[in-house]
C-alpha cells in the first residue's frame, strides 16, 4: 500500500494519478468487518498531495469466494455487490474512478471463466458502483496483454456485452521496448495474427470514450537504469502524439521486495534515473 512518503514523491515528481488496490479481502477480511483505518489513512495522504486514486476492486476474502483461493470468482453475486456498493459510497467524492478486478484474463489473478467475470463480477460492480454514486466511473477491464491469455477474445466479448457500463477503457501492456507497446496498441497490423487493441475499439465503437493504458513499465535490475528511463520518456513522448489515449500509468513508483525492479524508485524511496526523468517530462510538458 502507497505511504505518505510516497504521495509526497509523487507530488515532488508532479504525479497527480495513482492506481492503488483496495482488494475485498483486506478491506473487510470477515463478513462485516471493515478495515478502514488503512483506507481512511492512504485517501488522506493522497489528497495531502493532490493524487487522485483509481481504486483496484477485487479478490475474495475467504467466506465470500467460491473455491479455495482469493483470486476464486465470489461466492455470491450479492455479496460482491455489497461490498462494491459500501466502499464506492463511502468514499464518493474522494475515489471516484473504480476498477472491478486486476487482469481477469490471467489465471495469477482470476480463476473463473470470461463469463463469469462480465456477468458475477464486472456488470453487477458496475451496476452497484453507479447506484452508490452516479457519479463515479468504472475504468476497466484491465486487462493483460499476454500471448496466452486470449487477452483480445476477452476485450472483444467484454466490450460487446458490458461496454455500456465501461467510463473509461483501460489496458495493460509490458513490452521489450516502447515501439513494441505501441505495435500492441496501434500498429501497423500487417501481418499480424491478433488485432490491435485500437482496432478492436473501433470495432465496437468505443474510441469516443478514454482510453487509459493503466500498467506499462521495465525493470532497472534487467535493462538498467538508463534504459529504464529512456523508454519511459520515449514512451510518453509517444504518447503525446496520440490522443486516442488519454492516462499512462507506470508501473511502479517504488521498487518491493516482490516486485524488484520497476519501481521509479528504489526500496528505501530514493530517487531512480526513471523517476528524474519523469519528473523533467511533466515540468516540461504538463
């Protein structure tokens, strides 16, 4: 969970999103039980600092999941909903963009069926997160860009039967190096045997709505400092010159004991090259 070390980075390098989980199986551990000093804690720190939260939803607590694991889909329809509904409500005004599960098409992160992720998970959250708080949006289905995932079978069907209920579309792509990401993106597609994720939002007339590329990074301890920061830079350069997508979220501010390497900066919060480099980028650019 981000510190308030972290928010105050954030607000040094001029960050103004964070992509946090506030998974169901920390937040209300025990039917009823909610843990929400944590929460109350992390939305203070992040309006200290300006950040806006997108907040991550998902991963049952052991009474509400429908086999032996958290990434089980839940139990219960309306028990997920419960859930959804008492956290979008009780910080309506302060988390206002929710995303209904991390990468449902990996089996790291959900062990149910794409039909259970649109019609158990993603629209009955959508439907209690917007009776909550009309207000809110629903950025999804984050979903991750994997060769064996049939991560474009999943975008397809996902946005045929839940678009509706989508704000704002989102995407993961890890990629050797930022042309390859934006390949993946937006081509050119020739030759290729999987469409790109702009062609497939164009399919199903999603392009008027955001587009947000939630998870997108490389690891210093593989590529090097250097590099690291050169492709972030190259990338939202990239970026900039297309408006079809509107949010790029780096994946990681700071390094973990879990997940070395992708953070801007390191274990103890000192500054990687990455991280002066992102910060000269939105100095400059905003």
């Amino acid at each position: 969970m981000p510190t308030a070390r972290d928010f105050a980075a954030m607000r040094k390098a001029g960050i103004r999103w964070a992509r946090i989980d506030l998974t169901w199986d920390t937040v209300e551990p025990g039917r009823g039980e909610f843990q929400w000093e944590m929460v109350d804690q992390i939305v203070h720190d992040a309006q200290a600092n300006g950040v806006h939260l997108v907040a991550i939803l998902g991963y049952c607590p052991p009474w509400a999941s429908s086999g032996p694991s958290r990434h089980d889909p839940p139990r219960k329809r309306k028990e997920w909903k419960a859930f959804v509904s008492t956290i979008v409500r009780r910080y309506r005004g302060c988390i206002d963009d929710w995303i209904l599960w991390n990468e449902p098409n990996s089996r790291t992160f959900f062990r149910g069926s794409l039909e259970q992720f649109i019609h158990d998970v993603f629209i009955p959250g959508a439907r209690a997160a917007k009776a909550a708080n009309p207000l809110c949006r629903i950025v999804g289905p984050d979903l991750a860009h994997l060769s064996g995932s049939d991560w474009d079978g999943w975008l397809d069907r996902i946005l045929e039967e839940a678009g509706a209920y989508i704000d704002v579309v989102s995407h993961h792509c890890y990629k050797s190096k930022p042309a390859d990401v934006f390949r993946e993106l937006e081509g050119p597609s020739t030759f290729r045997l999987r469409p790109t994720v702009h062609e497939i939002l164009k399919r199903r007339h999603m392009l008027e709505k955001p587009f947000w590329l939630t998870e997108v990074g490389w690891r210093s301890d593989r590529v090097g400092q250097d590099r690291q920061a050169g492709y972030i830079i190259s990338l939202l350069k990239r970026v900039q010159r297309s408006p079809w997508i509107r949010k790029v979220f780096i994946y990681d501010l700071r390094d973990s004991r879990q997940q070395v390497g992708y953070g801007l900066l390191n274990i103890n919060g000192s500054p990687k090259e990455s991280f002066i480099a992102v910060k000269g980028f939105i100095a400059a650019n905003g």
